[in-house]
C-alpha cells in the first residue's frame, strides 16, 4: 500500500504545483498593473462597488504610514468593534448604490498623485479625493479626504485625522 500512496503522491504533487503556479502567475499580472497608475487603482477599487459582488474594496492598497494608523486604530478597540472609523471612506457612508462615477486625475509627480472621484450614492453627490504616494513599486493610497457642499475646498473629514489617537 505505501508504495501505491507513495506513487500516487509523486504524480499528484507536481500536478497541484504546477496549477498553484499557474494561478500565481495568473493573478500577479492583475495585481501588478492594478497598482501601475494612480487613476488605475482607484478605478479598480471602485469596479469593486460598481460589480454584482458583496466585497467591495482591495486589499493591500494602502501606503505604509496609512495602513499603520488603520492598524494602530484596529487594536486600541474591543474585538469586534468597528473603531474610530466606522464607515466606507470609498463611498462616504456604509451602503452604497453608485452611479455616474467619474474618476479624474488632479495631478501627478513621480512619487505623488492626486485622484478626484465624483458620483452619486444613492442619488446624492459626493467628491472623494485621494492622495497617493508610489512606494514598494506601485501606487498606494496614502490620504482619502471627503468634500461636502457648500465647501469644495474644505474637507469635512479626512482619513488620517479620523483614526490619530486623541
């Protein structure tokens, strides 16, 4: 018997790597130009809300000085509490209902980016802006402010501000 197992194991191993490789190596490319331009991330985080799917967002978009503080905010809570920022900053709100989504890029350096996003969540306009930074080879996001009327210049919240301990 353990020389069947043995062969079958021979046979089945080199299979089963070969298809997680293929997969890998699949999924990297999308991955990789994911994060190529700064307008090419957020509109992929944004196809995530504007998809038939129930799990919006990316993961590991965030710059590190961000994720930092998304991660210092996540432990000074009870498990299970929501924290300090207990809403979608993508969409400003906890549902969402997106449409004529418009993604613009403001500016655009070598290492920084700045990205408007304009649409309507169920029916009410909102202006989401992006600060991103290129580090560890690619675009990340490093600031989401939130712009409400009457003030375009004036953000009624911004990410970082949210989640700094008091």
């Amino acid at each position: 018997m353990t020389g069947k197992f043995t062969t079958m194991l021979s046979l089945a191993l080199p299979s089963a790597l070969g298809l997680m490789l293929v997969l890998v190596l699949h999924s990297a490319p999308a991955a990789v130009q994911t994060r190529d331009t700064p307008d090419g991330l957020i509109r992929a985080v944004y196809r995530t809300y504007t998809d038939d799917t129930n799990r919006p967002g990316l993961a590991g978009i965030y710059s590190h000085r961000l994720q930092g503080l998304i991660d210092a905010d996540a432990l000074r809570g009870p498990d299970g509490d929501a924290g300090r920022l207990d809403w979608d900053v993508f969409v400003d709100g906890n549902n969402w209902h997106i449409s004529g989504l418009e993604i613009a890029l403001v500016s655009v350096s070598a290492g920084h980016a700045v990205i408007d996003a304009h649409f309507q969540n169920f029916k009410q306009p909102q202006r989401v802006r992006f600060d991103l930074v290129y580090e560890a080879g690619g675009w990340a996001v490093d600031e989401v402010r939130s712009f409400k009327p009457p003030s375009a210049t004036v953000p009624a919240w911004t990410m970082s501000k949210v989640l700094r301990p008091r």
